[in-house]
C-alpha cells in the first residue's frame, strides 16, 4: 500500500512568539479562568479550527500529526491553552451533521470554534422537524471561546449506544462560571445551562457515527482521536516539567549540599524521564501516522488499528503524568511552592491523565479489544 504523504509541520518560528505570550500570561490565564478571545483567534490563525474542516468548505487538509504536535508544543506553554487548542478537533464531531447543515455551518468562515458537553445527556423533547432542548451540562471545556456549542440529548425510551448531541449558537446557551479545581484552571469548563431552546432535527448529530461527507479527516476515527488530543497535553506538560528541572540545574541547595546537576539521583532520574516521554511519544505517533494513511488510502480501519490509537494515548497520558511527577520530585523543597512553574506541571498533568477517555478503566477496555471481546461504547 502507497504511504499517504503528511503535512508538513509548521516552522517552529511561526508559534514563537504565540507560545512565549501563552508563558507570559499564564497567571492571568489562570486567575481568569478560562482562554481569552484573543487567545482564541490566534489558535484560529494558526489554523487549528479548520484543520480537519472539509477543503471543499475552507478547510486546510492537516494531518493528524500535525496537528498533535501544534497542540503538544501550545500545551508546553500551558496546559489549558493546550487544551482549549485542542477543541479545534471538535469539528470532526461534527462530520455527522448533513452535508447542507455543514455547508451552512460553514458558509462564514471554516474557523469555527465548536465546543460543548455531552454528559449526562438530558431528555429532550421531540417535536415537529426537530427537539425541544432543556438542562445542565458538566465540563464544558473551551465554551467560554466557542461560537457553536453542542450539548448531549436523549428521547424518552432511548438509550445507551453512542451519544446524541444538539448543536446551537452559543447566544442560546448560558455558561455557569463554576470551575474550581486543582489543576487546568484555565480551560473554564463550566457547566453549560439550555432553557426550551428548539434545535432543528438537521442540526442534532450522533458523536462518532458515520461522517456524510468522505475526507481522510472525518475517516479517521473520531472518538480515538477525542483521546489523543487530551493525551498529548500530557506529553506537552512533561516535556516542559523536564526542561524546568534541566533549568534548575545549576541552583545552589540552601543547605549547602551539590548542585542539582551534580547530584547522581537527578542525572539518573532525568535520563529515565527522557527515556519514558520518547518512547511513549514515539508509539504515539507511529500508531497516529499508520492509522492516517489508512484513513488517507481509503483502506479498511480495524477495531483493533483503533484500539491500538487507544491504547497509545492513554499510555502518553500515564507517562506524561509519571515524569512530571518525578521532575517535582527532583525539585525537592523549591517546587512545592504555589508559585513555581512545577507546581502547577503537576496538577495539570494529573488531571489529564484522570479524564475519563484516558484514565484507568480504558486499560481494560483495551485489553478486552486486543482479544477480540466486547468493548463499550465509543470504545474504540
């Protein structure tokens, strides 16, 4: 089989200086609570939202890899904003919308920014040519930015199978400003409240089903790719944790003892750190890169090149979380301030690796796929 040609990854001199404001703002990030407008335009500027858009309405034809890396180098800078970025995946949610409501969605501009949450689905009711729409939604992450919004529903006797979504314009949707964690502070995933609002039957979609238009984006798997794009925060995250730790090399100990770059147990520790976050990210992208020349070839994807996708974030995450957990380790009595930056390293990359697509259960279902059994749904 001819390997599917990828895009090629964006010159690291054109997110410079977007990455090193992300750095400079970080405490206004997080006291805010969520990523600013003009935030937001920039990721739409670096053409993250229109990433898996089809062409024929604007979009830009990357590669998955490509776009991992983006969010991965965003997410180095901040986790949030690696986070929030990373929504510009969300569009391929969208690909079981009709073909006219997607050209409608995109008449515009293919920068849309859609954002949403899906649980717990709340029963809607069925009307004429659509549904009548009303609830509370946890985790809406990237709402506050988002000029679409959808919000998971269910009909009366419905239920289990994939999740149904009711797509809206953000106007009719209020946003509870109520997030209050220990780490993603900035990601204002807040609860999303919908009051008898009627959402037209072509603009309610079924999250993973079967795209209606063909591209290599909307044949790659969605809800794999849902994972992948948390897990590589993650990786983003540990990857600075380690150059922090390499930065405070030189700092002299307050009692006196070597160097943190003379100290045998850092040396070893971080080759271990560089050793893991390589080697995780290695099968990451080999497994994004194999299963997106299936996608780009037309080729049959199995159950099982999805479970592998699975399998490979969720690793990413526990890694990415094990080596930042080990750099503030390193740190010793320094990191355990509110104000250094491995402080805050930690808790974001422990709550990524907790995220329901990436978190300890997933192991079991990916077991359950690698032998050939029942795996819920949405998995893989």
């Amino acid at each position: 089989m001819m390997k599917a040609a990828h895009s090629k990854p964006a010159e690291p001199f054109a997110i410079e200086p977007m990455l090193a404001e992300i750095r400079e703002r970080r405490a206004e990030l997080h006291k805010l609570g969520h990523i600013p407008q003009d935030l937001v335009a920039q990721f739409q500027s670096l053409g993250l939202y229109r990433a898996f858009v089809p062409e024929q309405f604007g979009g830009s034809g990357m590669d998955a890899s490509t776009f991992l890396r983006l969010i991965e180098s965003i997410s180095a800078a901040d986790g949030s904003a690696g986070w929030v970025a990373s929504f510009g995946f969300a569009t391929k949610y969208l690909s079981s919308l009709p073909a006219d409501t997607l050209a409608e969605v995109y008449r515009a501009s293919p920068d849309v920014v859609f954002a949403g949450a899906v649980f717990p689905p709340q029963t809607a009711i069925a009307e004429k040519e659509g549904y009548r729409v009303k609830g509370r939604w946890g985790f809406g992450s990237g709402s506050m930015g988002a000029s679409l919004i959808g919000v998971g529903i269910k009909t009366n006797g419905e239920g289990g199978g994939l999740p149904r979504m009711a797509v809206m314009p953000r106007e009719q949707v209020r946003i509870e400003e109520n997030w209050d964690v220990i780490g993603m502070f900035a990601t204002g995933s807040h609860d999303l409240v919908v009051d008898d609002v009627f959402v037209p039957e072509h603009y309610t979609l079924v999250r993973g089903a079967a795209p209606s238009i063909d591209t290599a984006a909307y044949r790659y798997p969605s809800m794999a790719m849902a994972a992948q794009v948390l897990a590589i925060v993650g990786a983003g995250i540990a990857r600075e944790a380690i150059d922090e730790l390499i930065n405070m090399g030189t700092k002299q100990s307050i009692t006196g003892a070597p160097t943190m770059s003379e100290r045998p147990s850092v040396q070893i520790a971080l080759a271990q750190m560089e050793a893991q976050l390589c080697s995780a990210r290695a099968w990451f992208f080999e497994e994004t890169d194999r299963v997106w020349d299936l996608a780009a070839s037309g080729a049959e994807i199995k159950k099982i090149d999805t479970a592998r996708l699975r399998l490979a974030s969720t690793h990413i995450a526990k890694t990415g979380a094990d080596v930042t957990r080990r750099a503030f380790e390193m740190s010793g009595t320094t990191g355990i301030f509110t104000s250094h930056p491995l402080s805050r390293l930690l808790m974001d990359a422990l709550v990524v690796a907790q995220h329901a697509f990436l978190n300890d259960g997933t192991w079991q279902s990916g077991g359950a796929a690698l032998l050939g059994l029942g795996t819920p749904p949405g998995y893989p």
